[in-house]
C-alpha cells in the first residue's frame, strides 16, 4: 500500500476511476486514524496513547492497486471539496437495480 499526500492521492484515485471506467470496481475506505503502526495492546498491559490531532486514514483499491492518505483535521474541508466534486465527476457509471426481481419477491410471499 502507497500512502500519498492529499493531493498526489486524489490524482491517483481519478486515474483509478479512469481505468476501471468500462469494467471493474473501485473500493473506498475512510476509517479513524490515530497514528498508531502497531496494534493495541491487550486489556492486561495497560498503556495510555492519546493521540495529538484526530486524523482520517483513507483507502482506495482497484484489486491491483492500492493507495490511501491520511486527512487532518486542518485539511478536511479543502479536502472533502475536492473529494465530493471528483466522487460527482466519476459516478456517473452506475447501473440501475432491476425492479423485476422486487415485484417477483412480493409475489411469492403472498
């Protein structure tokens, strides 16, 4: 896994889109970062971490290639700007769910 800068990040994530554009999924995670490398400690060793700034660890992947960056809380806003307006620009792929399969599932309960 890659970890980027903001910037160079969602250059990488608008070539990913590109390239899975006719076939293929490209697979987003944001989850909360707290600058650890290693993991937790177990309930009996008990050490206290307080991290400094709340951060947001963000992840992309295509099946081959994976990337992610680490959003402060100073830089979210710019961030989430230029994140929603590059979401609306590739979303436009999207298949409609089949209305058949729903009327089919209420007539078979009934």
């Amino acid at each position: 896994m890659v970890l980027l800068e903001n910037d160079s990040f969602l250059t990488e994530l608008t070539r990913l889109f590109q390239k899975c554009r006719t076939s293929g999924s490209v697979v987003i995670t944001l989850k909360k970062y707290d600058g650890r490398t290693k993991p937790a400690p177990r309930k009996g060793h008990s050490e206290s971490f307080e991290p400094a700034d709340n951060k947001c660890l963000i992840r992309a992947s295509d099946g081959k290639k994976k990337i992610s960056t680490v959003v402060s809380t100073k830089e979210v806003i710019k961030f989430q700007m230029a994140y929603s307006n590059l979401l609306r620009a590739h979303m436009d792929g999207l298949k409609k769910k089949d209305k058949k399969s729903k009327s089919k599932k209420t007539k078979a309960t009934q």
